[in-house]
C-alpha cells in the first residue's frame, strides 16, 4: 500500500514538473512563433537526424546483447529493446527498462535478473560518458561561469575514477560482495540478503570487464552508442537554421541528458525541453530556434522510438497489453517481497 502511494506522488510530481517547464517556455516564448519556425525547417536535416536516432538504436542493441555474452540473436534483442524504449516514451516510472528485461528474460538461457544488471549497467555506462563528455564541451560556452567550468572539469575526473572503480569491482568480485555484506550488517533498516543480491546482479552485468579485451570492446561500443545521437542532434540543430560547432553539439547532447534525470511525465516532456532550450540560450542562440529544435528533435524522437517499437511488438509477436501487464505483475511481486522482508525487520 505504501509502495503505491509512493509511486501515486511520483507520478504527479512528475506531471507538475513537465507542465511548470511548459508553462514558463511558453510564456517566454510565443508559441506561435516555434510553429512557424518548425513549419520553415530544412526536412532533408530532419531526415538526418531521425537516421541518426535510428542508429543509435541499431549500435544500442549490439551494445545490449555484447553485455548478454552474445547469448540471443541479434534481432530478438533489438526488436526487445525498441518495445522497451516505446514503453518508457509512453508510460510512467521509465516501465520500459523493466519491461526489457522481463521481455529478455524470457528467452534463455538470459534470466531476468541478468536482464535488469544490464539495465543497471547501461545508465551507469552512460552517465560516466556524459560526464566525462561534458569538460570538453566547455569550449563553447564562454558565457559559463568559472565555478561551473571547474566543476564540470573535475566531474569527468571523477568519472574517469568512476570507471576505473567498475574495473576493479568487476573483478574482484568476492572481496566486493565481502566488504558490502560487512558494511550492511551494520546498518539495522536494510534487509543484508537482499542487498548484497543486488550488488552481486550489478557485478554480474559488469562480467565483461572481468576480460581485458571485452571490457576494451564494452567501452569502445559505449562511445559509438552516442555518437548517432551527436549527429542526430547537429542535423537537427542544422534543420532550424543554427549553425552548431562540435564542442556546441555535445555540450546541447550532454545538457539533454542531464536535465531528464528530473522528475518529469512520460517521454521526459518539459524538462527536456526546458534542459535543451536553456544550454542553447546559454550558447547565445535564438530563444526561438532553440525552442523549434528542442519540440522539434522531441516530437521526431518519440516518433521513431514508437515505430520502432510497434515494429518490435510485430517481429516477435508480442502484445502490447500483455508486456505491460507481466511488467506491471513483476514489479508488484518485487515489491509484495521488499514489504515482506520490512515486516519480517518490523
């Protein structure tokens, strides 16, 4: 019961964050005047970009299924992912990763605990490419404070020691799980059992590091992930009539990527927006080409990821009402387990 309250206040906090973003775009910005911009953009760069996006699609799955040891055929788990990210653009709590992994734990011999350590994996990989991404961007921005330049330098430091703490951890495994079980026995609230589980998942979907030349490979795909989107957001940049650099692209690419970690409704509305507009006024770009191209780039986003999804609902003959149900039935097994293990603590 507590579980749904919880998730009920997220989900409405969420709608309020979107539409407060909205409501200050809109009323800085004329509405009117994006759609005129939007109505004059060069659909040939448009095209470009929604290549891209599809690219990052196709790298993404590669990526996914190089960290499932290349257990599943290639277009199961691309189809599975697709279905995956039309779920998170379209419904609530980012449902869509669970779904992924409920959906490739189905096929063996992948389980779906593995599947949710991958997903685990996949925003720990992208967070440290962002923020080690976002220091070299700076260059376009000589608008930005020093405070804030120093900080985002010694943030991709910290990423660089992010990733190598992941080495290590992969592989030492054994003396992870030791020192964690160690450390949560000390902490009365938490259910030991369940976390160092967790711990042990994470570590299972960074096996790859355990391997010198797989852990070379996972990083190197970790790269070539988002450089379609690099593209896909210059062409994009380009289709409004801005003319981007590289260091004004990824430092757009890297604020987009940030600005979704808040709380916002399906499909990040709003605050991408908001996040997108805001780094380009902070390049000195106009207020209303900046707009065009963040509900622009958005629209053309969720368009493809939910053709591509329908696309994937269709090769592996899956129900869209059915995948959300059994993700839905997952997750209130997970949670029926996690208010167990508080009663038996209580």
């Amino acid at each position: 019961m507590e579980q749904a309250k919880t998730k009920k206040r997220q989900f409405w906090l969420g709608i309020s964050v979107s539409l407060l973003c909205l409501a200050a775009i809109f009323f800085l910005i004329d509405p009117s005047e994006i759609w005129t911009a939007l109505k004059t953009a060069d659909y040939r760069f448009v095209l470009l970009s929604a290549s891209g996006i599809v690219s990052f699609m196709l790298v993404r799955a590669v990526r996914w299924r190089f960290m499932l040891n290349n257990d599943i055929p290639y277009a199961r788990v691309f189809h599975i992912q697709s279905i995956g990210y039309m779920l998170s653009m379209l419904l609530p709590f980012r449902l869509g990763d669970v779904a992924r992994a409920v959906l490739i734990g189905n096929v063996p011999p992948v389980t779906i605990s593995r599947g949710l350590s991958t997903m685990v994996v996949e925003r720990l990989l992208d967070m440290l490419f962002f923020v080690t991404l976002l220091p070299f961007t700076l260059a376009a921005v000589a608008t930005l404070p020093a405070w804030m330049q120093t900080f985002s330098r010694f943030s991709g430091f910290i990423a660089l020691i992010g990733i190598l703490v992941l080495i290590i951890a992969a592989n030492r495994r054994a003396w992870v799980l030791r020192v964690t079980t160690a450390v949560f026995n000390k902490i009365p609230f938490l259910d030991t059992a369940t976390w160092t589980r967790r711990v042990d998942d994470l570590l299972a979907g960074l096996d790859t590091l355990t391997r010198p030349r797989d852990g070379f490979i996972l990083v190197l795909l970790s790269i070539l992930v988002w450089l379609p989107i690099l593209l896909a957001y210059y062409a994009g940049l380009r289709a409004v009539g801005l003319h981007p650099s590289a260091a004004m692209t990824g430092f757009t690419v890297a604020a987009a990527a940030f600005s979704v970690a808040a709380p916002s409704s399906p499909g990040q509305v709003g605050v991408f927006h908001a996040g997108v507009i805001a780094a380009l006024q902070l390049l000195g770009q106009p207020e209303v080409a900046a707009a065009s191209f963040a509900f622009g780039y958005h629209a053309l986003n969720m368009i493809v990821m939910v053709v591509l999804g329908l696309i994937g609902l269709a090769a592996t003959g899956e129900a869209m009402g059915h995948v959300i149900s059994s993700t839905q039935q997952f997750m209130s097994k997970k949670e029926d387990g996690n208010d167990e293990q508080r009663s038996d603590l209580a």
